[in-house]
C-alpha cells in the first residue's frame, strides 16, 4: 500500500537553505481506516480515529515546520497481540545521528516528534507520545 503525501507536508517541500529534499510518507485518513479489521470498526471508533488522525497530522505538520530537513511518517495500523498500533515520527534529518537510543532500542538522536495511534483490545483509541 503506498503512503500518499499531506498536501500540507508538500507546500514549501524544497529545503531553500540548503537544497535539500524533505521526505514524506503520511496515510490517509481512508488508508489508516482500511488497514483496521472490519469487524473491529463502528461509527464511535472511526470518530475517535478521525480526531486523533487530524490531531497527529496537525502536530507532524508544526514540527516538519521546526526541522531543517524533516523526515516525516505517519503509517497505516498493524496488528500488535490484541492491539492495533499506526506509528509516527518527525525527525530532522539536519541533525547528525547519534547513538541515543529508547528504552525501545530506537535511535531517538534525530527525532523532534513520535508516537503512536493505538487502538487496545476494548477498542479504545489513545495517543502516546
């Protein structure tokens, strides 16, 4: 499945200062909903999705805006245990990698945003930052 580009993530795409390319990988509302098991969907879930969906778009938009060179993922659900998992991040790719890594054992050296949309076994959905 290819991850289509925010139209708001594109304008401005081209890094002036330095001429360097921004990278963009961010599903659509209808690819993060598709990638959710049908049985799993009801109108009160896709709501709660919707606005978690906007809300992470909005956050990954300010912080690509904070980056020189932002490398920016939002990606569709996959399934975790009983769990339904669609991680993001913005990292500013300016900033030379380091070995810092999270108790996850990722390298956090050049993020500036991350998280996760998760949707638990009782089909709640929450944000974790």
């Amino acid at each position: 499945m290819a991850c289509q580009t925010s139209p708001e993530l594109v304008e401005g795409g081209q890094n002036k200062s330095a001429g360097q390319r921004h990278y963009f990988m961010i599903s659509t509302l209808d690819q993060m909903l598709d990638s959710i098991p049908e049985n799993r969907l009801s109108a009160d879930m896709i709501e709660a999705i919707s606005k978690a969906y906007k809300r992470e778009v909005d956050m990954i938009n300010y912080y690509s805006k904070q980056a020189d060179n932002p490398d920016a993922h939002l990606f569709p659900f996959n399934v975790e245990g009983n769990s339904l998992i669609a991680n993001f991040w913005v990292n500013d790719l300016s900033i030379p990698a380091a070995d810092r890594h999270n108790w996850h054992g990722q390298n956090v050296s050049q993020w500036k945003y991350a998280g996760c949309i998760l949707i638990s076994a009782d089909n709640s959905v929450s944000c974790h930052h």
